[in-house]
C-alpha cells in the first residue's frame, strides 16, 4: 500500500491493479474527462464492468463521505482506532458487534 502511494508507476503491483488505481486517480483528479477509452482500458486490464461500476461508486462514495465529515467537524479517528477497527473487521467482516460483544451470525447462542 505503501509502494502504491508513493508511486503508483512503479509500485509492485500487477497491471490489473495498476489500470484501476490509475482510473481512480482519474476519477479523484479530473472525473469530468473520463470516458470510455478509460472505462475500456481497465476492462482490457482484465477487470469486469461490474468491477469497474463497483470501483466508481467506492471512490464517489469515499469522496461524498470526506466531504461530509469535514464539513461537518467530523474529526479523525485516532491510528490506534482505525488498527482495532480493521483487525476487528478482518475478523468479523463488516457486522457491527452487539451489546453483548457477541457477533452477528457467530456460534454464541447468544447472538441475534
């Protein structure tokens, strides 16, 4: 992720990865000259259109999202924060815990 950041040219990424990183930093910079060519660059990278409409609605999602808590005076989570919510999620998914901590779906016959 990194490597990526940095320097998406020359991260060592496969091409696929590399063609829709590169059409989300389009879309993130200047989404108003995107058009087909673009959508059809990323299909030949090997990903499918569905996977092309799912990356398009993330990014506008995330930017709708960042938009919002900054004017909102929504703040930051700590980094602390966000490494529990991802170990968390990576073990869970995304299912909220519930009050008694137990997870949705889980082998506690407790859970909902």
């Amino acid at each position: 992720m990194d490597a990526v950041l940095a320097d998406l040219v020359t991260a060592p990424i496969s091409e696929a990865d590399r063609a829709l990183f590169t059409f989300v930093e389009q879309m993130n910079r200047a989404s108003w000259d995107l058009n087909r060519e673009h959508i059809d660059a990323v299909v030949r990278a090997g990903w499918s259109q569905e996977a092309v409409y799912d990356a398009i609605t993330v990014c506008a999602l995330f930017n709708f999202y960042n938009r919002w808590c900054d004017a909102g005076g929504v703040h930051a989570m700590a980094n602390e924060d966000h490494a529990a919510s991802g170990a968390r999620m990576a073990q869970h998914g995304y299912l909220p815990p519930q009050a008694n901590g137990a997870v949705p779906g889980s082998d506690d016959p407790h859970s909902g």
